[in-house]
C-alpha cells in the first residue's frame, strides 16, 4: 500500500488517509481523534499515531503534528456564538412541505411536498435548480447521496422510490415492490446501496447502480418509521412501531439483533460515529442506549412527561439530544447516563432536534411554529427563530448555518 495524501476531518476531529493498494484501487482510512481536546499532549499522540498506524513511518511526524494542531485550533474556536438572521423566505410549494436536507457542503438543499414534487434549491442565492417530478402521491422522504451529493432518494405515498441525477433532475431509477407507503430513506454512506422503509413492515435494499432490489429484510410485525446505516455502511438500523428496533447486516440482509426493550412505539433510532452505539427514543416516555455490535441494552434514559420523538447524537458519540412531545429537549453524558442539561423554552412539543456539527449548540424544531437554538452545556437559550405561522418538523444544520421545514409550504435557510 502507498501513501497518496493526507485529509483533514474537523468534525468528527480525524485524519484521513488516501492510499493506493498495489492492484491500483484507491481507498481511505480514518484515524478518529474523537477525544481529542486543547490541552492534550501532541507530541505523545503523534508518537501513538506513528507507531500504530502502519501506512505512517517516522517521516511523517510533521505533517501529522501540524494536522492536529489544526484540529486543535478549530476546537479552541468552537464555543465561539453567532447570531443567525433571516436570509431566505422560499414559496417553495404550491402545497405544504413534508422534509428538507442539505448535501454535505451546504450549496443545496432539497425539499419534498404534498405537490408530489421534490425540489432542488441553490442555498445562496434561494433559486430553484430543478424540480424533480414523476411520484404519484406525497413525497414523504428524501436523503443526498452524502459526502458526494450527486444523487437523491426520495420516497412517496405511492409505494415507491426514486433515484435521480441530482445535476440534471433525471430520475434515473424507479424502485418499485413496497405494497403500501415509503415513510423512510437512506442511503449508505458510500453511495452503493439504497435503503427504504415502509409502512407494510419491511424495508428493502436496493442497489443504486442498477435500481434492483438486493434484499428484503422481514421481521418486523408493525410500521418501519426509521432507517439509518452506520458509517462503514456494514449495518443498517431499522426502527419500528412494533416497540423494537432490529440491527441488519447490509451484505447479507439477515437480522443481527433485536433491540427489545421499550413499552411503546419507537419513533428514532441511529448510529453513533463509531457505530459502537445505538440509541432509540419511543411514546414510553425513554430513549436507550444499546451495544452497536451485541446488542446488548447498555442504559434507559429517563426525565422526559411524554412521548420522545427525535433522538440524535454528537458528532463524537459522547452526548445525545432527544425532542419530546413534553415541549422540552434533553441533552444526556452518555459515559454518566444522566441529563446534564433539559432545554426548556417551547411552548408545544418538539418533533425535531439537531446539534451543530462542533455539538456546542443543539438545533430543535416545534409545533409552537418556532426553532429555538441552544447551549448544549448550560441549557441556555441562545436564540428564538421567527417567522413561520405553523408547525415546524424539520430542521437541518450544515457546516456554516442550518435550515428548517415547515407545514407552511416555503423553506427558510437561516445563516
């Protein structure tokens, strides 16, 4: 194996190796510095570093110091506050939206709608690129092909999902065996595969190349609400009104693990960073968190008056936010297993909840027609978004600002 070059990973902190294996493919590997802070012994890690990594020898050290004192640079940077402002009102639809998403750079962002439409939007300058039709029903889910971005999934109430050319609008699958509704999509993080769950229980992989399906994954006895993959895209999580979550292996299609522990209907589930850890949030009033590789239940995480709605973790797996239907957010230590901060300010409940890429600051989404941002460590409300005259259920950060969807039909980017 050769060494080709080095990348820079801010968030969450890594170094990223590009290689070149002798039969010419290219490929990278991750060193994940996801406890990495500004006090930290540099020259101890690079001699870790070093001495562990097999593609890196003694000469390299430089490059591998002046890469973490970047990473360094940016951390003592982070807690640095700015106000955001209004920057786009969007009429976005002739109809009330359903989600919104960014691609990884923050250029595009799409939108999806009752009009049957998903929509292509240039961030900057609020102009519509393309608009994506053929669906016949609700466009319901969506998801970029991210880090690449060249391709979106959107699902519908019709029963089926599309794959198209993000550059020309051109669907360029039709994914076609659900027997009823497409309420959740995802594709794997390096761009092969497709995934889509269902409200006929199933949720199904599909090879994005060719648009067939690669495996139907059967076991649920109630609707599939929620899908995520880890980072490798070895694993795929499916979440369930069955009271369950199951775990997937994305090569073979069978079931890992069931994740059996809640009372009630799980509404989230995702992946840490690492993929090491699970969390599900469910109407019981509790999120869990779970063994990513045994799934073994590791802790319930209580506090919450009502139903939890959205669960997320930190881009270093180290904390987790939940929204509620109690109108508050919560924001747990993970090594504790206890609140360290509840977020408490909305007037009705939260259906959406985010953090910052930096996880400094924690993103929610209300039906009292306002987002709300926050300080993820003392719970202080840092600042109120206005503007909309219902519901907003979607909302999205990327790298320089964050975005949000609402039953009104516009989208409004906020920087």
């Amino acid at each position: 194996m050769k060494l080709r070059r080095f990348l820079l990973r801010y968030y969450p902190p890594g170094i990223v190796l590009e290689y070149q294996r002798r039969n010419g493919d290219i490929e990278t590997k991750s060193i994940d510095l996801l406890t990495l802070k500004p006090e930290c012994d540099v020259d101890a890690l690079v001699d870790r570093i070093i001495l562990e990594e097999p593609l890196l020898s003694d000469s390299k050290k430089g490059v591998v110091r002046r890469m973490i004192y970047k990473l360094m640079d940016k951390l003592e940077n982070q807690n640095k506050t700015r106000k955001f402002y209004l920057y786009k009102i969007l009429r976005a639809h002739i109809l009330p939206l359903t989600n919104c998403a960014f691609n990884k750079s923050g250029s595009k962002f799409i939108t999806g709608s009752y009009d049957r439409t998903c929509r292509i939007w240039d961030t900057i300058t609020g102009d519509e690129l393309v608009s994506l039709e053929g669906h016949r029903n609700v466009v319901y889910a969506l998801a970029f092909n991210n880090p690449f971005g060249d391709k979106i999934l959107t699902g519908s109430f019709d029963k089926t999902a599309r794959i198209w050319d993000t550059q020309t609008g051109q669907c360029l699958h039709v994914l076609v065996g659900h027997t009823t509704e497409i309420v959740c999509v995802a594709f794997c993080p390096r761009g092969a595969v497709a995934a889509t769950g269902s409200m006929d229980r199933t949720a199904k992989l599909w090879c994005v190349d060719t648009g067939t399906i690669m495996a139907t994954l059967e076991g649920h006895t109630a609707e599939i609400v929620s899908l995520a993959f880890n980072t490798e895209g070895t694993r795929m999580l499916t979440g369930s009104f069955d009271n369950t979550a199951r775990l997937w292996d994305v090569s073979t299609g069978t079931c890992l693990h069931v994740l059996a522990s809640h009372s009630g209907e799980i509404a989230a589930a995702q992946f840490d960073f690492t993929g090491d850890l699970i969390v599900t949030g469910s109407i019981d009033r509790t999120c869990k968190v779970w063994d990513g590789n045994t799934g073994q239940l590791l802790d319930t995480l209580k506090g919450h008056q009502d139903e939890v709605l959205d669960v997320v973790f930190n881009s270093t797996g180290s904390r987790i936010a939940t929204a509620s239907a109690d109108g508050t957010a919560k924001v747990y230590d993970i090594e504790r297993g206890r609140c360290v901060a509840t977020l408490v300010g909305h007037e009705s409940e939260i259906s959406k909840v985010q953090f910052s890429p930096t996880g400094c600051q924690v993103l929610t989404a209300a039906s009292d027609h306002t987002c709300r941002i926050w300080d993820s460590i003392t719970g202080q409300c840092l600042q109120v978004l206005e503007g909309h005259t219902d519901e907003v259920f979607s909302c999205a950060y990327n790298y320089e600002g964050l975005g949000g969807g609402y039953l009104e039909p516009m989208f409004v980017y906020c920087r």
